[in-house]
C-alpha cells in the first residue's frame, strides 16, 4: 500500500470559531488558546482577522510571537489594508478571501467578476512578494458559478498562491458536490486545495471528509465546531475520523490532547457541550444500559467502536447508574465507595435505583449511596469531611459578590472567603477553598431547573465534580435559594467523592 497522504489541520477557532453570535476571545484568551493548539500539534492556528480592532491585531501578533511549532495565518480582504496589517503581525501565512458568488458579489460587496479578479490577483501577488506563505478562498465556493471557479482559481495559481481554499461558506455542500467541484477544479488547476465547510445541515464533517477523498489535503476545522451560524466542521470529529476511519491519511495532531482542549473551548465560550457529542460529549463514553455495562466491562469493543478509545482522546471511560443499569454497575460503583452489599442488598439497591430512575430523576451518586444506607443497615453512616455551618453572599449592582463559608473540614472549623462572577459561583469558591488544594478539585457539571414558575421557584442544582485523576461524583440540591441549594449540591458532591478516594486510597494499601 502506498505511504498514507498527510492532512494538513488548519485550525480556525480563533477567527471563524470566534465569529460564533455571543462569542468574543480577550487577547490574553487568544494566546493561551493558541498555545493549546500549539500543544495539540495543530499544523496552522488561524490567529484572527488583523484589521477587525487593535485587540485582534495585537492578539495576532502575540500568537505570532509565542508560537514556535505551528504555523500562524492571518486573515485578510483582497485590500492593501488588511494584507498590510496582517504582515505587521509577523505571520507566517495569510489568507486571502474574495466572494465569487453572483448573490454575494452583488449584494455583500457589490462588485463584479472583473473587480474581483483584479483585486484578487494583486493581492496574491503582494501577499508571495513579501515571502509569506498565501492561501486563496474564493468564498461561496459551493454556489459559485462553476467556470468562474476554475477561471479565478487557475487565476490564483498564476499569481503563486499555495494553496486554493474552497469554503461551503453556507453549507449547502453535500459529500457528493464537494467531491464534483474538487474534481473540476483539480482537472485544471495544481495547485494544493483545503477545505473549508460550515454546518447548516450538520453535514460539516462529512463534506469535510468527502473533499479529503477527493483530494483535499487541508481540512478547516474549529475545536468543539464552533463558527458563523451552526457552526464549522469540527477538529475533533474530523481528526479522530482521519486518525481511526482512513487508513491512507495521517494527521499529526496529538489525539490525546482534543478532550482537555475541547473543554478549555468550552469553558472560554460558555457554550456547553451537549452530553451526546461525539468524542468529547459526557456521554461519548459512557455505558448506563446493563448489557453494555457488562459487555464494555469484559471487552471495551463490544458496544465501543474500539478503533478509537477513550484514552487516545484524553476522554474516561464512565459507567453511569439510571433506569437501565445492571447490577454489575451498582455493584461496581458501591465498591468503589468501599460498600460491598450481600446479594440480596444489592438486588434491592438495583430496584430502587431503576425505580428512582424511573420517575424520569437523575440518579447521581449520593441518591445511590442513600439508597445503599438504607438498604444495608449496617453500613455506617456516611463520614462527612465537609458538614457546612454558615454561608453569607452578598450581591448588588455596585459590588463584588463575595461569599464567606464557615464549615467543619474533618472535624476542624475553617472559615474562607471568596469572590465571584455571581453569588453562586462566589459561594461554590468559597466551598472549594476551604478543602485547600489537596486534593485539586474542579467543578466541571452544573445544572440547574426551576421546578415551578414564579421568583419563588424551588431550583434543583445538579453538580458534577472530578478529581485530578478524572474520578467524579455528582450530587443534586434543591430549594427556594439558588446559592444555598448549589452548596448544598456541591458540599454532598465533594463529600461522595473524598469518601470513593479515601476508600480506593485503602484498598491500594491493602493490595501492597
Ligand atoms: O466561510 C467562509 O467562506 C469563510 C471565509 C473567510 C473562508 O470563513
Ligand atoms: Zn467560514
């Protein structure tokens, strides 16, 4: 077989993935985002779009200075301006884009075909005199008429671009009209083509994968699909999609970092990854069924893909206890709290938590760990390390929300004070403070629904925490008080999880 073909990632994030509605990167965000790319062995970070604002500008130009593995690309308008001022950034690559559709030549920048042409030929040529790497995007590829598509690309080529992007700007493309619309332009033109693909119909990846098997050998992506409107194909898919579905294409990225990065994008953007995403979602690894709990548990390929892990993402592998879970999970859970019930105590566990689940509730683990005190009436009460005395929150228009806790940390009174964005995030501070560092602690779930209308409403908080070496526990709160009920929720959360690592700390001992 022949040498697999190298794909070169071009990440975007950082400019089509900040022109998500609601999104705006500080420069400080920017650099620290690239530097994560960077890690990820990206081959191209998109750093922004230099003539936007002084910020991007300066946030470009920073990403040119700290990134030594990867290669910086601005982007740019066929106008002096913006090529100029993406060459001050020091970068390495610009990308030039000019819309060659007839609906967006005329009613987006109301030009014509000559203009465009003309414009974009200098352009290119400017962009390769000042020795910088040049990438072309005739946008609106897809809805481009098609001679004028291999008419401006064979133009591109003259004036020495690198390499021809063709963007699905609106993501009308299918797997089968990318594939045609690089089949025409290859037939005619050498120079290397990217792709670009939005996801109006949540077709990004698959058109992104289609231009690959036409011949693409750049695919544009953005971390946790993030871009204009639904969104641009996503890194991770697309990555692990070429590293596990292709055996004739390699990619550099290193896999293992996409789960810590995704989770970084989120956190920036605020845009919570729905549990079902592939790769990187809650759920993408989770077993809650019995006969796959079972079946993951003997062999992870029975009801995994198996070509692609947990582990090779970063990602853990959960068994999550609901309506649908087998006794082998409830058992498996309760062991790793130190709780090992006789067979008929578990039989009656696993009724009541298929019960629970049920009534369509959220089994977290603390419902479990009731559950499984009631049931085995010898199991000791649940040791506390965090029983909670006092919380005080303020709040208002004109100051800082702060809270100050007061509680017992295995049985010593400690008292911590800490500020936040809200009162609640103040509060869940002040409660993850006051544990001190040991062990590192992260809330990385919070859930809240209010159960009935009204400024009285009761809310039930549902909290997820993790530990440094990804255990997790979560844990639910409700009441009329928002803040009250998510310490509640996180108070118990943290108290499960110190319990299972208290006990896993025990039983390591006892195996040496
Ligand atoms: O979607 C698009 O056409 C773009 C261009 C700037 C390449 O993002
Ligand atoms: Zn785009």
């Amino acid at each position: 077989m022949a040498d697999p073909v190298d794909i070169v990632v071009f990440d975007t994030t950082l400019r089509d993935g900040e022109q998500t509605p609601g999104v705006g990167f500080s420069v400080q965000d920017k650099v620290a985002l690239a530097l994560k790319l960077e890690e990820l062995n990206v081959d191209v970070i998109e750093a922004g779009f230099p003539i936007n604002s002084e910020e991007e500008k300066d946030a470009v130009r920073q990403i040119s200075d700290a990134v030594r593995n990867s290669q910086v690309c601005g982007l740019a308008r066929v106008v002096d301006i913006d090529i100029d001022t993406a060459i001050e950034c020091g970068v390495d690559m610009v990308h030039v884009f000019a819309p060659t559709s007839e609906v967006q030549m005329a009613h987006a920048v109301h030009s014509t075909r000559e203009k465009i042409v003309e414009k974009s030929r200098a352009a290119i040529q400017k962009i390769k005199d000042a020795g910088l790497i040049c990438m072309f995007s005739p946008m609106d590829a897809t809805r481009t008429d098609p001679e004028f598509l291999i008419e401006i690309c064979k133009i591109a080529e003259e004036a020495g671009a690198d390499w021809l992007n063709l963007p699905d700007t609106v993501g009308v493309g299918t797997p089968q009209s990318i594939q045609d619309m690089i089949n025409r332009v290859t037939a005619q033109v050498g120079t290397a083509i990217s792709i670009h693909c939005h996801n109006d119909f949540g077709m990004g990846v698959a058109n992104t994968l289609a231009a690959v098997e036409a011949g693409a050998t750049m695919v544009q992506v953005s971390v946790n699909g993030i871009g204009e409107r639904a969104g641009n194909a996503s890194l991770e898919q697309t990555v692990m999609c070429l590293h596990c579905l292709y055996e004739n294409y390699k990619v550099k990225a290193h896999t293992e970092n996409l789960y810590e990065v995704s989770r970084f994008v989120e956190r920036l953007t605020g845009i919570p990854t729905p549990p079902p995403q592939p790769i990187i979602g809650a759920n993408a690894f989770s077993h809650e069924s019995g006969i796959h709990a079972a079946g993951v548990l003997e062999e992870s390929s029975t009801f995994e893909p198996g070509i692609m892990t947990p582990e090779m993402v970063g990602h853990k592998r959960r068994l999550v206890i609901g309506k649908h879970t087998g006794t082998h999970s409830v058992e498996i859970a309760l062991h790793e709290a130190g709780l090992i019930p006789g067979k008929d105590e578990l039989l009656e566990i696993v009724k009541r938590v298929k019960s629970l689940g049920g009534k369509g509730k959220h089994v977290t683990q603390t419902d479990l760990f009731t559950i499984a005190e009631s049931v085995m009436a010898k199991v000791p009460k649940e040791q506390r390390a965090i029983e909670l005395d006092q919380l005080v929150v303020t709040t208002g228009n004109r100051t800082t929300p702060t809270a100050s806790v007061v509680a017992r940390v295995n049985g010593e009174t400690r008292t911590e004070a800490q500020l936040g964005v809200g009162p609640v995030d103040a509060a869940l501070n002040a409660v993850q403070r006051i544990l001190g560092d040991s062990p590192k602690l992260e809330v990385t779930g919070f859930h809240m629904d209010a159960i009935s209308g009204g400024s009285d409403a009761v809310a039930t908080v549902l909290i997820t925490v993790e530990d440094e070496d990804g255990k997790r526990s979560s844990a639910q709160g409700a009441g009329e008080d928002i803040t009250i009920a998510s310490v509640e929720a996180l108070v118990a959360a943290i108290n499960q999880l110190l319990r299972v690592r208290e006990h896993s700390k025990e039983a390591a001992e006892v195996a040496n």
